[in-house]
C-alpha cells in the first residue's frame, strides 16, 4: 500500500480542520441565535420570532416599567433567591462539616439515599403533600413557606457538594483551634469556611439560579398577585386576544437573565470555578 505524498497528507489535515471549525462555527450559531433575538428584541419597536436589525426604541421598557407587577415580581424573585441562598448555604455547611468529621454508620450510604430521593422526587410529583403540608403551617401565601419547601429540595445536593470541600480542610487546623479552645462552630466559622469559600459560592450560585427560573412552587403557593416572582409574572404577558406580548416577554426576558449572568460573572472573576477539592486551582 502506497503512502500518500507529504503536500497531500497536508491538504487532507487542512481540510478536515477546515470541517470540523466550519461544523463548530455552525453549532455555535444554531445556539446563539436565541442570545442575539433576546439581545435586539427588547429595542425593536415590532419584534418578532425572527433575528433583525432592531428599528431601535426604548417603548417596550417603559411599557413594562408601567406593567403592574412587573418590577414588584423581580423584587420577589430576589427575596426568594437569596433568602434560600442563605439558608441552603447555611444548613449546608454545618451538615456537610459535621458529616465530614464525624464517623457515623452509614454515613455515605445517608448521603447517596438524600441525593437520590431528591432527584426522584420532584416539585411536580410532591406538589400535593407539599400543599398540604404547608397550609397545615399556614405557610401558603408567604415567602417563607416558598423558601423552606425550595431550600429543603436543593439542600442533599449542597450537602453533597460541600462535603467533598470539608473532606480536603487539613485536621491540623482545626486540632490547633481546639488547643486554645475554639468550639466546632467557631472552628467551622473561622477555619474550615474561609477554606472552602469556592464550595460556598458554588452552592450559593447554584441555589439562586435553580431559585430564580422555578415556577411550580411560587405559582402552587404564593396566591397574592403582588407576591408572585418573575418566573410566574412573565406568563401573564399576552395580549386580550392569548397572543403572546413579545415586546413585554422579550424585555423582561433580557432584565430577567442579567442578575444571574451578572452574579456568575462576578464569582467566576473571583474564584474562577477551578476548583481542586476545597482549594481554588
């Protein structure tokens, strides 16, 4: 079998590069195509489904400035996230310290259980009991009912995570607090937290963006209008005649996604999310 010259063997590489950049630049277009409608839409005074020049006007924000309930229901929406932000980040660490240092039996086998029935127990498949359950508290048309029944979803999962940054956290650390007295939670607050900070602002990104785009439990519990956040406001834009409003979804959209995007941009600059274990790469 003959080999092919070296100019050939070279056309051929050049070639296949050139396919494989061309496939990748198709891919990335196919997906930033609703990036660049959500980036124009709000400008355009006739968006449409299609990807346009905008005809550039700022009429759609001070028609959704004037919305009721529309600046009211990302004002909630923030409530919600960061009031299970904390609360997730909170529990979270304290459990996942205490699973870390203790050694109890069957502590793993707990763990895998908590994450896996969170996983298969969904929002849509205990909405029932959990209505129940929360107006049995009188929790239903208040935040803190939305936060708790959220939190307890999310908080396996945080534990899971922030375990395995607890398990790098050197004993020696905390060995020579206890020297001069320290208690666990001042351990916990002084040594092992500073150290898997990167842990701790990933559970807390996390949290918040899993917070902020849930729809099924504010819509199940929060029955006041004035209370509801902006992932059950924004199905409310249609016109008198059930034709989607996309000057007010397209606006609302955009201002929707950038507190998310800002906040991970602001903790990736910061920490990078390159983590080995607990410690930043």
């Amino acid at each position: 079998m003959t080999e092919r010259p070296e100019p050939l063997r070279a056309v051929v590489r050049l070639l296949r590069g050139v396919a494989a950049y061309t496939l990748v630049a198709l891919a990335l277009a196919f997906f930033a195509l609703p990036l660049l409608w959500l980036a124009t839409a709000p400008f355009d005074r006739h968006p449409g489904v299609t990807a346009s020049l905008p005809r550039f006007t700022l009429d759609n924000f001070v028609r959704l400035w004037r919305n009721p309930g529309a600046v009211e229901s990302l004002a909630s929406s923030v409530v919600l996230a960061a009031g299970s932000a904390l609360l997730v980040v909170a529990l979270s660490a304290f459990a996942a310290y205490a699973l870390s240092r203790v050694r109890i039996p069957g502590r793993d086998g707990l763990l895998y259980a908590l994450l896996l029935l969170s996983s298969i127990v969904t929002g849509t498949a205990a909405m029932v009991p959990v209505f129940l359950l929360a107006a049995e508290l009188r929790l239903v048309d208040s935040y803190l009912g939305v936060i708790l029944v959220l939190s307890g979803g999310l908080l396996p999962a945080a534990i899971f995570i922030l375990k395995d940054f607890t398990d790098t956290v050197p004993r020696s650390y905390e060995e020579s607090a206890r020297v001069f007295g320290a208690s666990s939670t001042r351990i916990l607050l002084d040594i092992v937290a500073p150290v898997v900070r990167p842990g701790l602002a990933t559970v807390g990104v996390w949290t918040v963006a899993q917070v902020w785009g849930n729809f099924l439990i504010p819509f199940l519990l929060l029955r006041s209008p004035d209370k509801s956040p902006a992932a059950v406001v924004m199905y409310t834009f249609y016109t008198e005649g059930g034709q989607p409003d996309l000057a007010l979804i397209s606006t609302f959209s955009l201002l929707y996604s950038l507190p998310v995007v800002l906040m991970f941009l602001f903790v990736s600059r910061r920490f990078g999310f390159r983590f080995h274990g607990g410690i930043k790469g």
